[in-house]
C-alpha cells in the first residue's frame, strides 16, 4: 500500500492535489490543463488518489456570519475524574454547533470548534458542554491564516529532520 501511495504522490501527483485544495471544482480538463495530464488521466488519477484514502473528500466552505453564526469559539473540556474520553467525544459531536471535535493530550480531553448565533446562543452551547467536562472557551476573534494548503514540502522538511537527527547521532558515536 505505501508504494502505491509513493507512486500517485510524485510531482504530477502533489500537483493534482494542490489544484484541488486551491478548488475542488475544477473540472477534469482544466486540472488536466494545469497539472499536464489528459481529462481520463486525471479522473483515474483522483479515483485512484480516493481509493487510497488521500483524498477523503469534497468540501464548500461556509461564511458563518452569512448564515447567522458570527460567534465562533474554540473550547477546550478538561476531563472529569473517571471519564471516558471517547464516550465525551462521542456525545459532544452530537451537539450541532459543534463543528469539529477533536480528543487531544494534556490536562484538557477534548477540544471543540463551536459556531453560534449571540452571546446568549454560546452560553447555552457551553452550558451543554459543561455536562461533559469543565469547559475552557476562547471567543475568536479573527482568522489569522487560512487552511493550509499541505505540500510535498511539509513531508520534506520532516524527512530533511529525521537525516539531521541521524547524522547528529551517527557524530555523537
């Protein structure tokens, strides 16, 4: 499985997959056109990339305001004594402002992305959460960067790490 992931993750490939995060409603044509492949090609290509399990899927991306939910808050729930950390997770991602639920290391056990429409709207949403774990909640503010777009540099870098901590190694002996 690793090599087959090595063979659709070459420079064609990193390219493809930078296309689509930029837009994932780019035709097959036009990522044809920009990453040097045929229409087929790419659309066996991105088949093949989702079988794989590289690209697991298609998003918009909402405007929250627009919709009614300007206030965004990350909130951290630290664990109660005895406490399941998968069974908080699982119930907390019930919740529909809930956005993204993640189960995280440290004193804090899960870590929640939550939209709501007022201030009294995340009181109520923070209140429901506090049933799972002692709420921690930091209002956002602003986006100070938007998501990443993850290259082929990412994976580089960590490898270029891991050669500097063997040569560091290899002079220590």
């Amino acid at each position: 499985m690793a090599l087959e992931i090595e063979k659709l993750l070459d420079e064609t490939g990193w390219s493809l997959l930078r296309e689509l995060q930029q837009n994932a409603r780019l035709s097959y044509s036009e990522l044809g056109q920009r990453v040097g492949l045929t229409s087929p090609a790419v659309a066996d290509r991105m088949r093949k990339m989702e079988e794989a399990g590289i690209i697991t899927g298609y998003r918009a991306q909402i405007n929250l305001p627009r919709l009614g939910l300007p206030i965004l808050a990350i909130i951290r729930l630290g664990s109660f004594a005895g406490q399941d950390c998968n069974r908080v997770a699982t119930r907390v991602s019930q919740i529909p402002e809930v956005l993204e639920c993640y189960r995280v290391t440290g004193s804090d056990s899960v870590v929640v992305k939550v939209a709501a429409a007022s201030i009294e709207h995340m009181e109520k949403v923070v209140d429901q959460l506090s049933l799972h774990g002692l709420p921690t909640t930091s209002l956002v503010f602003s986006r100070a960067m938007e998501s990443r777009i993850i290259t082929h540099k990412m994976l580089e870098r960590t490898e270029s790490r891991e050669d500097n901590t063997l040569q560091d190694e290899a002079l220590e002996r």
